[in-house]
C-alpha cells in the first residue's frame, strides 16, 4: 500500500511538474545584471527598439500560464543574462494543445538609452498570484489584451469574390458534334460576388447577410441557322449566360486560438436568376427565367491586419428552370417547359476572397 501511495504521489508530482512553463534561452552575448529587475523594460510587439539596443539573444517560455507570468518569468531571465530590454515576438497557442502557450521573446542591452520602464508586476507577484497586482499592472494586461487586434473579433463583414465557376448539367445527348461543343464551352465561366454578413458574436458565432452572386459564361461559333421557312443563313452565333443568386444567407464561423485562421461556412436560399443572350448576326433573341436557388459554400481566410483577411473557398449552387420567356425584340412569350426541357442552373465554384471588417 506504501509503494502504491508512493506512486501515486511520484505520478501527481510529475504531472504538476510537467504543467508549470518551461523557460529555454539562447543567449549569446552575457552581461552582469542590471541592479534591479525594474530595470529590464518590458516592450511590446509593436513598441520601438532604441537605436543603440544591441541584441544578445533570445528566450522562450512554454506551458500552462498567461501573458503577464510568461512575460515576467522571461524578464527575469533576462535580468539574470544583464539584459536591459525584453522584446515580446509572439504569444499564443503552441498549435498542438489549446491550454499551453509559447511565448517568444529577443533580448537587448543598451547601456546609453533613455528609456522610461514599465511598471509590470514583479516576478514574485508573476509566480504567487495571491501577492496581487498594481492598477497599472492591470492596466498593462489590458493593453495586452489590444496588442493583436484581429479582424475576427468584428461583427459586421463585406466579403468579395472572385474565380472559376463550372456547370454540372448534362448536355442532351440528342444534340449535333458542333451544338455540343458550343454547350460545353458555356458550362465554364468566371464567378464573382459580394455579400454583407452581421455575426451575433465575436471570432466564434454565427450571423446572417445578404448575398449577390453571378456565373458569367461566353460562347462565340460559327453555325448555321435554319428558319421555318426552311430557309438557311450562315454566321457567328455569340452565346453569352448569366446565372445570378440574390437572397439571405446563414453564416457561421470559428477561428484558430490564435486568432490568424478562420473557417466559415455559408447556406442561403433565395432567387436564382437565369439569362441566355443570343446574337446572331444583327439578329438577336433572349431566353430568361427564375426560380428558388440554394447556395452553399466553406471558406478559410487567413488574418493580415485589423480589417482585411485573405482567403479562398468553394461553393455549390443548384436551382432548375421550369418556365421561361422566350424575346426577340419583337415579341415575348413566356412557356412551361417540358420535364425533359427543364434547364438545370447547378454550378461549381472556387474562388479567392477579401474580406473587409468594420
């Protein structure tokens, strides 16, 4: 029962141990400490070196701990190389677990600058929370909390897209060599679109918005044209094919820990808009109708600064014509098609995008 407990407490131990961060430094360049730790100035990311810091190395701490103990135990560590300054790199998830942070951090010395130091929480204080902290150690957390502003941490979006869109219908197999070929080049296009998106909440959440989006697809052959009359006429018949989405759409979105990742995942339903414009010589006729569209699309935008993230993703949009109008300018009419006359609407798209947050 003795070894047992005996273990048991070895087991606890170790975990306790393996819990607490890990300081690792690489320090090249060792000067005698400065004669207190309030000498060594903490600089944030985007705070200014003075011009005569001379660099002596890095240090890196990993485990269970926030910013401001990871961020004393390493100007404590640069206290003991003679270190003067202490620059934070980065601090955020290792990328393996969630709860474990890595932080890392360069190391100057500059003996002439004037430098006024910050009034952070002595490394005590850092290791025995229950010491407490000043108000402008609280403050300082606060300040912090703002260095990595993230354009996810916005609730209203516009995103614009743009790339390659392909449709997925068949082509009627009773159709001629040259009608198919012509139909074929009119199931690749270009597609772009823009919506605006309101989240509930910020970086993890869902949201709603409004979304208008257009498949754009040409086709330029010679043909030859038979009339009623029988008669016939040759020419180019230039093809030209819009396939446009307006309607609400249903966001929801989850970012990295870090915050520099973001996935997103869209559905909408709404008007899906068909248009064939067909020209032929001075001649020229439209086919057009509407119908309930769905949209779906997944995206991953990667976070460039406080309002823009770069990313990509791939939609799927489906919706059949079941009606159309028929116009050549002269007359219109307006038909219900047959069921093997239906016009599928069903697209692929891959885009890239950008994304502005406000």
């Amino acid at each position: 029962m003795k070894s047992s407990v005996s273990v048991i407490v070895i087991a606890v131990m170790g975990a306790m141990a393996s819990c607490s961060p890990k300081v690792t430094s690489n320090i090249i360049h060792t000067y005698p400490p400065q004669k207190s730790l309030e000498d060594v100035v903490l600089l944030k990311e985007k705070e200014q070196l003075p011009a005569d810091a001379d660099w002596m190395g890095g240090i890196e701490v990993k485990g269970k701990a926030g910013y401001d103990r990871m961020s004393e135990m390493t100007r404590f560590k640069a206290w003991e190389s003679g270190g003067k300054y202490v620059k934070v790199k980065s601090f955020g998830s290792d990328g393996v677990r969630s709860d474990i942070h890595l932080m890392q951090s360069d190391v100057y010395r500059a003996d002439t600058a004037k430098v006024n130091p910050r009034d952070v929480k002595t490394i005590e204080q850092a290791v025995n929370p229950a010491i407490g902290a000043t108000g402008t150690s609280a403050m300082a957390l606060q300040d912090n909390e703002k260095e990595e502003p993230s354009a996810f941490d916005k609730m209203d979006n516009v995103r614009v897209y743009a790339g390659y869109g392909r449709r997925l219908n068949k082509i009627d197999p009773d159709l001629n060599v040259y009608e198919r070929e012509h139909i074929k080049r009119l199931t690749n296009g270009i597609m772009f679109g823009v919506e605006f998106i309101q989240y509930f909440k910020k970086a993890r959440g869902a949201g709603l918005g409004l979304r208008y989006q257009i498949m754009h697809a040409t086709s330029a052959d010679a043909a030859t044209i038979t009339y009623d009359d029988e008669s016939t006429k040759d020419g180019v018949l230039d093809e030209i094919v819009n396939i446009s989405f307006i309607g609400p759409v249903y966001s929801g979105r989850m970012a990295s820990q870090n915050n520099k990742h973001l996935f997103v995942a869209n559905v909408g339903m709404g008007a899906l808009l068909w248009n064939d414009i067909q020209k032929f010589d001075n001649e020229r006729a439209t086919v057009s109708g509407r119908t309930l569209g769905l949209t779906y699309d997944i995206n991953y935008s990667y976070f460039m600064s406080e309002h823009f993230t770069l990313g990509a993703g791939i939609s799927y949009t489906t919706g059949v014509i079941t009606k159309a109008t028929y116009s050549n300018g002269e007359q219109t009419q307006t038909v219900e098609l047959e069921e093997n006359q239906y016009e599928g609407l069903v697209h692929l798209g891959v885009c890239a995008q950008l994304i502005y947050t406000f």
